[in-house]
C-alpha cells in the first residue's frame, strides 16, 4: 500500500485526520482553530496549504452560511446575514475548493443538507451516521471529484428506536440517540453547539479511507 498524503481541511477535532493516520498515511488537519487532540495540525487558513503535494483532500467547509436550517437568516434585514453576503462568500470559497483549484488530484467536500446542491451541482451521495456504526442520524451530503461513493457495510448500520410521529397519527418513524420523537437535535444551547453539530461522526470518519485504497488502486494503474 502507498503512503498517501492527506489534507482535511478545516477539521479542529482530528478525526478524520487519525483515521488515516491510523490506516497508515500522511495527514494533517487544517483550521483557524487549533486541534482538540494533539496531532499533525495547521492552524490557518487552508489555501495556504493546498499547494503541498496533496494526493486527497477533504473539506468540511461551515455550514453556517450553507445549511438549509439557517439559510431563511441571510435575507432578515437587521440581521448580521441580511442581503446573503455571507452566503455568497461562502459558496464562493466552496467552489474554489471544488471546482477551482486542480492542485490536488482527488477531492471530497462534506456538508449538512444545504444550498450547495442546488447552487453549486447535486452531491455525490447523501450518508448517514448509523449507516457507519454510529447511533445519531444527521443527512450530510458528499461532493467528490475522482472518487466513488462511499460503500456501508449492512452490519453496522445501527437501528433507532420506533417511536408514533405526530403523536396520534398512527405513523411509527425511526429515530437515534441524537433526536427527539419529532426529530429535532437534543443539543441545547450552548457556547459551544455549533462545535459539537459540526464534528464528523467516528464511523464516516472511518469510512473516508475507502477513498485512499481506490486511489492507491488508480495510481497502479498509471
């Protein structure tokens, strides 16, 4: 197997990025914040490493300006986000990432269900957290450039509870650790919500070294 160099980028929690450390390649994490957990890190901004010989990155770009939960903000007058500068900025800087920059080979950009698909192109796939061995549901979408889609092993996706929503309705939905019965996120408010919201799950961060046996695969083919 060849050493591959991986680039996560804006990644705090260094899960990704010991995921492929653990299967044995070259990564380091990248964010304006530092790592939580000790480990190759750069803290800044990403574009001031792109140009480093990566053979994979993958981006986990804010959803704040992105996601469909918050994007009925951007257009609120008086509200820091009125008149969607920030969305705008922020679709730019994922097109640079995805579209823009060819200094690196192979590419993977994550993010929750959002504006991306319809203002930039449809994600590759959509995954879950329990599809990888995780209890929590949270739809996050996958947009790749020379790689496949992420393959779930049957046997480790993890079963919600059954529960009746609406209640009276008759209608039984699945729902995980993470949700309450009508589906929404248990997290409560806190300083540090959006922190917790935006870590990749153990399981998916797992999963993202699929991508480095098909490139290993291409590169012996080349």
């Amino acid at each position: 197997m060849r050493k591959l160099k991986v680039l996560i980028g804006m990644e705090y929690s260094g899960r990704s990025r010991d995921a492929f450390l653990a299967a044995g390649h070259d990564a380091m994490s990248c964010d304006l914040l530092e790592t939580d957990v000790p480990g190759p890190h750069y803290k800044g901004d990403v574009r001031d490493v792109l140009h480093a010989g990566w053979d994979l990155a993958i981006f986990h770009p804010d959803c704040t300006y992105l996601c469909g939960s918050g994007i009925h903000w951007n257009t609120r007058e008086g509200h820091v986000r009125f008149g969607g500068a920030g969305t705008a900025a922020a679709l730019s800087f994922v097109r640079s990432l995805l579209l823009e920059q060819d200094q690196i080979p192979f590419i993977a950009l994550e993010n929750p269900v959002g504006i991306i698909s319809t203002e930039i192109r449809k994600p590759t796939q959509y995954v879950q957290p329990y599809e990888f061995g995780d209890d929590a549901s949270k739809k996050t979408g996958l947009w790749t450039r020379n790689l496949p889609r992420l393959v779930a092993d049957p046997a480790e996706r993890v079963a919600g509870r059954i529960v009746e929503w609406p209640r009276g309705s008759g209608k039984m939905v699945e729902r995980w650790s993470n949700q309450t019965d009508s589906g929404q996120n248990k997290l409560g408010p806190s300083d540090d919500r959006w922190k917790l919201r935006a870590e990749t799950y153990p399981g998916i961060a797992r999963a993202f070294t699929q991508w480095a046996d098909h490139i290993n695969a291409v590169y012996d083919l080349i």
